[in-house]
C-alpha cells in the first residue's frame, strides 16, 4: 500500500490542490467528493495519515470517535435532515481507491440496500 502521505487527500490537506472544503478543525477535513454518487458526496478525513480503517490502532479511538461525530456535524450542516449514509471502504476487496482513511457521506437521495 502506498504511503499515506502522499496522497491526493494529503495535497487536499496541505493545500498543493484545490477541493471544495465544507468543514475543518485541527484533527478533520470534509470536502466535496470529485465524483459525487448522490446529491450530496462528501469526504472526512482525518489530518493524520492513516491509511486504511485497518491501520487504525487503539491510539487512535479518539481520532476515530471524532470522526464519526464530524460526519454527524457535517451532514447537519449540508441539511441532511432526511438522513444520508456513511461508507468506509477498506483495502483491495471494500473498493478502496484512495490509501488515506476517508468516510463517505451520501444524501439527497434514498439509498438502496444491499449495495454493490
Ligand atoms: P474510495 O473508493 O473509497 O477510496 O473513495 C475515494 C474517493 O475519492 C472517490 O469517491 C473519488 O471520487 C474521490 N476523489 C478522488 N480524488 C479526489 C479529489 N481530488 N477531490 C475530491 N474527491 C476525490
């Protein structure tokens, strides 16, 4: 797996390329997915470059608590009232394509189930 610091969501991060920034404080960034798959796509990331829900460690429960907690504070600031999905795709088999730990928010539209 390549190194978690050198993903595109570290240049998003450290500001080398643009993104459409919906939220930030000193642990989280969300922004707006390149590839929207509802109404409303959006990405959180932790600054901290783990790369895969299988790396995170128990140091990181509180990293991991904060972001669930930003994903519920980012969907209520898009309005997402009516509810919305939260995704993490982990490694080659989860369809993981960005080596940097991302949760998906999808709203603005009922999902379905199972997904693909
Ligand atoms: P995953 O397949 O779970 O690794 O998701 C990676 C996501 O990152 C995909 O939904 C891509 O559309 C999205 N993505 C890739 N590059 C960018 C970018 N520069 N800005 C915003 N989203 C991106």
């Amino acid at each position: 797996m390549s190194n978690p610091s050198d993903t595109i969501f570290s240049k998003i991060i450290r500001r080398e390329i643009p993104a459409d920034i919906v939220y930030e404080d000193n642990l989280a960034l969300a922004f707006r997915d390149i590839h929207p798959q509802a109404p409303v796509h959006i990405l959180v990331i932790p600054k901290e470059p783990i790369a895969c829900l299988a790396d995170a460690e128990s140091q990181n429960h509180a990293l991991m608590g904060h972001l669930l907690l930003t994903v519920k504070r980012v969907a209520e600031q898009v309005g997402l009232q009516n509810g919305y999905r939260v995704v993490i795709n982990n490694g080659q088999d989860g369809g993981q394509t960005v080596n940097h730990l991302h949760l998906h928010i999808l709203g603005g539209r009922a999902m379905q189930w199972p997904p693909g």
